[in-house]
C-alpha cells in the first residue's frame, strides 16, 4: 500500500511559498552588502528584466523587497564587473542567473534557437549566414559593445553595397540575438541606456566556471540540465504544481515530469495535496515551513514570486494580470501594478510611478481587496510607500494611503 500523501492547508502553502522566495526573512538592520544581494539571487536563482521604468527597472525591485533600500550601483557591479556574480541570459525570459546556471540552459534554450527563438532572429540564421558569422567575428575581435556600436564597426569593415547581404542594424540586432541565444556570444553588462553590452563568453565567466562556459562538451548532459533546473525550480517555489515548476525557467512539461519522478524517488522532493491547487503539489525537502510570517513588500509584476499567475489565483485567491499593454480607458487596476505583500497575503494593487522631475512617487490608482484596506493596511503601506521613495530618492508620496479620499476597493 503506497504511503499516504501529506495535505497541506493553503495558509501553510502560503507561507512555504513566500519563505522559499525569500519574502519571508527581516530585512537587513544595516547597509545591504554584495552578499545580501547573492543571497537573494541564490533563493530565487532567476530576476526577470524588462525595459518598462515608469518607477525603475525591474530587476531592482525584487532585491528591494527581500532587503529593503540598497544601492542599485552595487547590483550594477556584480552584473557588469569582474569576477561576475551574476549573468544575464534568456530564462523565464530576459533573467539575471548566478554564473553556474548559465550552462544549463545550453540543451533547453541554447541548442533550440531554431525552434524556440523569435521569428527575426531564425531568420537572419536562415537568410544571412555570412552576416551572422561577421557579427561573431567583431564580437570575438573587440571589447564588450552595444547593438549600434558592433553594427558601426562592421560598417566600416564592409560598407553597405546594394549588392551585399541587404542588412541594416535591425538585421545585426537580430544576429546578436541569435548568437546570444544560442550561446556563443554573452552579456557584459548594460549601459545607463539599458542596451545590453555584447561580449565574447571567455570575456564574462568567472574563473572559477569557465570550463563548462567555454567548453561544450563540459557541459551537462540533457537528462543532468533538466533535472538541475527542476530542482532549482522546486527549491525556489518551495510548493509547486507541475505546471508552475515547468513556467520558472520555461521548460516543456514533459521534461519537468520525468526530472520530478527522479527527485521524488531520491528523497529530494515530496508529492503533496495542497488546498486550493487542482492538481498534486511537490514540496522541496529543504522548504522552510514557517508558522508564521510578518512579510511587508511591493512585488514587482515581474517578481518570481508572482510568476505563475493560475498558482497566485489558487494559492492567494490573486487574480493578477499585467495591464501595460491594455489601452489605458480598459485598464481596471493601473498601468505598472505592483501586488502589496502583507504578512501571508496579497492584499492590495498599487499603481505607481516615479515622477523624477518634481522628485515625487505618485500613487495613481490603489485597490485594496475585499475587507482590507483598514487604517492598519493603510499605516503599512505608507510606511512601504515612504521606504520606497527614500531608496528612489524622491522627495514625496502623493496619493498616499492614509490620506487619499479616492483610494478604491473591491
């Protein structure tokens, strides 16, 4: 007779999930240190990042809310200097990793640009070898440059002629792109503009990993990345369904299924019934299962935390959904919404935007949900709002929630 499975109440889930996020540690009594900032990139071993900077970029705001203010110069150093601590590649999406999981992805991500890849990068692949192979070479030539700069100094090598390959600087883009997908260029960092710096892979790795960066063969197996990669994922979700395991690093189900049964069998992982999931959970053997937690934070939209949107609804009774790019008269919570964490819950939507010439943080649309939103949930989150705008050095909150008549709720 096979073992009974474990229930597991949706409060506990909760708490499981935010603990193994790392929302559920006090923030640093004292300056946030390069070691704070690998820790927290160790718990969620991803940081999705994104162009939008209506309040600032959004892989400064995860470190924010599992520290506290910090300086974002010293998250710049650890990405752009070395010896690297973190790397940029394509993830969940565009993600910060530490520098070992880099060569992991070479068999879910790298080897798969044919097929995985946006449409204008398996072009340039398909219609523009010799390009592609030219935009390799200047990368591998020179010190670490931008998109224009490379485009620049193939120009100049090769000046446009009706007759050659026909490209223009979206076609190079495309070609470091893929190049950049497929591995065999890397990111050295970005510029102040945000545009990704390209480099040679033996110019980014850290000593200390350049046998599995530089040599392929060196790097694991199918079977090995797969399984490395669920158990990265277990272990920063802490409770999980397939589904939401599979969405961390954006692997097929298929793949996460058999790493599952392996890490089942093994001891490192366990299959449970969590209330409110529709389908069986697996609780990392390690996940702290805290009894209690006394969490305050402003989550990014693209915090790992909030990733998985069918595993927020079920865990935190949270329908969240990204309105950026819904036409602002639909939009029903705000154009750059960050979910409010209080203790075990998600408690509220705040609309923000950093307006950086009067020097103000502008709250614009706040939502509480149902039966919050009291003069306690209020106090917290000013007491958020104003950390925030001290670590953005903005002057002032408006729109507050202590004094705002027009705060809205559902």
């Amino acid at each position: 007779m096979s073992p009974a499975v474990r229930r597991i109440g949706r409060p506990a889930a909760r708490r499981i999930a935010l603990a193994a996020q790392g929302l559920a540690a006090p923030r640093p009594h004292r300056p946030v240190t390069a070691r704070d900032l690998g820790r927290v990139l160790d718990q969620v071993a991803l940081v999705q990042i994104d162009s939008v900077n209506v309040l600032t970029r959004s892989h400064y705001l995860p470190f924010f809310s599992r520290l506290g203010p910090y300086d974002t110069a010293l998250l710049d150093r650890m990405r752009d200097r070395a010896p690297r601590r973190m790397v940029e590649y394509w993830a969940h999406e565009a993600s910060l990793m530490p520098p070992q999981t880099w060569p992991l992805m070479e068999h879910p991500r790298m080897r798969r640009g044919e097929d995985d890849a946006w449409g204008g990068m398996r072009r340039v692949a398909r219609e523009h070898p010799a390009l592609v192979a030219a935009v390799l070479a200047e990368v591998e030539g020179g010190a670490p440059r931008t998109a224009r700069q490379i485009e620049t100094a193939i120009e100049h090598d090769a000046p446009r002629t009706s007759e050659h390959w026909g490209w223009n600087w979206s076609l190079v883009k495309n070609a470091l792109e893929h190049l950049f997908w497929t591995g065999q260029v890397s990111s050295a960092g970005r510029t102040s503009q945000f545009e990704r710096r390209y480099a040679s892979p033996a110019r980014v790795v850290p000593p200390a990993h350049a046998g599995p960066w530089l040599d392929r063969d060196a790097r694991p197996s199918a079977e090995q990345a797969y399984l490395e990669l669920v158990r990265i994922s277990t272990r920063a979700l802490g409770v999980a369904d397939v589904a939401s395991i599979a969405d961390y690093f954006r692997i097929k189900t298929s793949h996460t299924r058999r790493a599952l049964e392996e890490l089942v069998a093994t001891g490192e992982v366990e299959v449970v019934e969590v209330e409110g999931l529709r389908a069986p959970a697996y609780l990392h053997a390690e996940a702290r299962r805290p009894r209690s937690i006394g969490a305050r934070a402003l989550l990014s939209p693209f915090d790992s935390a909030v990733w998985h949107r069918p595993r927020l609804e079920q865990l935190f009774d949270f329908r969240y959904r990204l309105e950026i790019y819904v036409p602002a008269p639909q939009r029903v919570h705000g154009y750059y919404v960050l979910p409010f964490l209080l203790d075990d819950e998600l408690i509220g939507r705040v609309d923000l935007k950093a307006d950086r010439a009067p020097g103000v943080l502008r709250v614009q649309q706040l939502t509480w949900e149902p039966g919050r939103g009291g003069a306690q949930d209020r106090a917290e989150l000013d007491t958020e709002l104003d950390a925030m705008a001290r670590w953005l050095a903005l002057a002032d909150v408006t729109g507050r929630a202590g004094q705002d008549p027009s705060t809205s709720s559902q």
